[in-house]
C-alpha cells in the first residue's frame, strides 16, 4: 500500500518496519545510488543503513567522492535512489513519482544552501513566503507564517530589505528562516557556513543549535570537522558506506 495518500503521520509510522523507532523521521535501508559516466558506472552509495530520529541534530561528513552530497539529494527527494527503501516522516518516498516527490519535498523539508539562493528583486518577507506559495496558502497566512520565522531568526526590523541589503549572515537567517517557515519535518543544511567568515559562522551554528534546542530536527551537511562539532551525532561516510556514526560529547 503507497504511504502518498495517507495524511496523519501516525498511521503513515504505523507501515514501518517493526524494528523502526516510532520517532524515527528519516529511515534509510540498504541505499544504492549508481550513475553511469560514459562506458563507467559510478557506485555513489554502496548499502547505506541510516535512521535519524525526531528532534536529532545530526551531522554528515566524508571527503570528496564519500558520497555525503548523494545522500544529502536523497533525503532531500532531489534525487532517487537505484537500490533500497527511504521513509521521510512515514512516507515510503522511494516508491513516489516525482510531483509527490515535490509535494513531500516542499511540505516535509527546509532547506539551507551555501549560496542562499535567495530571489535578488524580492524582500527578506517575500523570500520567506515563497514555499507556502508553492503550497497554495493564502496571502495573509503566508505573510503572518513569513514575519514570524523572520522573527525567531532575529530579522524582524529588516523584513523589507532585499538580499543586496543584507550582509551575508542575515542572508543566510533569510535562508532559515524560509526553511522553517513550512514547518518541516527537517532542515537540510548544505555546507550552510561555506560563504561566512568565522565569527558570523559561529553564529548560524549557534542558531541552529538553539533551532533543535526548541524541537527542530537538523541534518547538516558539511566536510569541515570544527562546524560538525556543534551537532549532536555525527555520521561519517567513506566510499560510499557508514564508516562511523557516534553520538557527541555536548
């Protein structure tokens, strides 16, 4: 039975496997990812097992060629699978197609690039509603939904500014605050420091800390050791495999 149709999470978490904790909100089984690169075929993810539970704070890493941003398109319903079964918040997404795949997508995950990827001509506010017009929420909802993000990522007084008014860290809490303004299941952090200096870094990391701290689930992808530390768990891929995954010391 397709999980696509079934609206409470409950039920959805009810078709797990029996051996899945019923927090779980990212459940990974024997994951292959392969491409074909003219006559060679590249095996990104070889088997990879992976389960990450409400409100974690997990940290992916691995060198160039792990296959951390593979997974990372994965989770994020970017990308499909070629072998074994992935469930967003009870939805079995290895068995969608790709409109339900962006309807998960958009509803499910909050996502934080290094490069913002904000709209240059529109306001903080306007970047921020942007998801909820995807999902078809009227304009007062929207506006409501977009300050209030705004405000728990401390931008309040600069919702009219555009992106060439901000300086890069308050690009980047526009960028957060636009993925949290659906209320996501996750925020899928890509290498989300990558453009900052060091003292604004420590600050986004900061405010994700305090994000999970409220309840927030985050799964940060990231090479850089010193920036993996703020998470609570991390998960480290070599070779397209699991190699370590331990919980941290904070």
């Amino acid at each position: 039975m397709t999980t696509a149709g079934i609206e409470t999470t409950a039920e959805r978490m009810a078709m797990l496997p029996a051996d899945v904790p019923r927090d779980a909100v990212i459940v990974v089984r024997h994951l292959e990812r392969e491409y074909v690169m003219g006559s060679e075929t590249v095996r990104a993810l070889r088997g990879v097992d992976l389960t990450i539970r409400r409100n974690e704070f997990v940290a992916i890493m691995g060198p160039s060629g792990s296959g951390k941003s593979t997974l990372m398109n994965v989770i994020g319903c970017l990308d499909t699978p070629s072998a074994g079964e992935y469930w967003l918040n009870g939805y079995r997404v290895s068995e969608l197609g790709d409109d339900q795949l962006a309807r998960i997508r958009n509803k499910e995950i909050g996502f934080v690039f290094q490069t913002f990827n904000l709209l240059p001509r529109a306001t903080a506010l306007q970047n921020v509603e942007l998801p909820m017009v995807y999902a078809g929420i009227g304009a007062k909802e929207r506006r409501a939904a977009a300050q209030a993000a705004l405000g728990r990522v401390g931008l309040g007084e600069r919702m009219q500014h555009r992106p060439n008014e901000l300086s890069g860290g308050q690009r980047q809490r526009v960028a957060i605050a636009r993925a949290l303004v659906n209320s996501p299941s996750i925020i899928l952090a890509d290498e989300p420091t990558g453009n900052l200096d060091s003292k604004t870094s420590e600050e986004i990391l900061q405010l994700f800390e305090n994000l999970h701290n409220e309840g927030q689930t985050i799964v940060l992808v990231t090479h850089e050791l010193d920036i993996a530390a703020h998470a609570r768990r991390q998960v480290h891929l070599r070779d397209g495999r699991v190699e370590r995954d331990f919980m941290t010391e904070k």
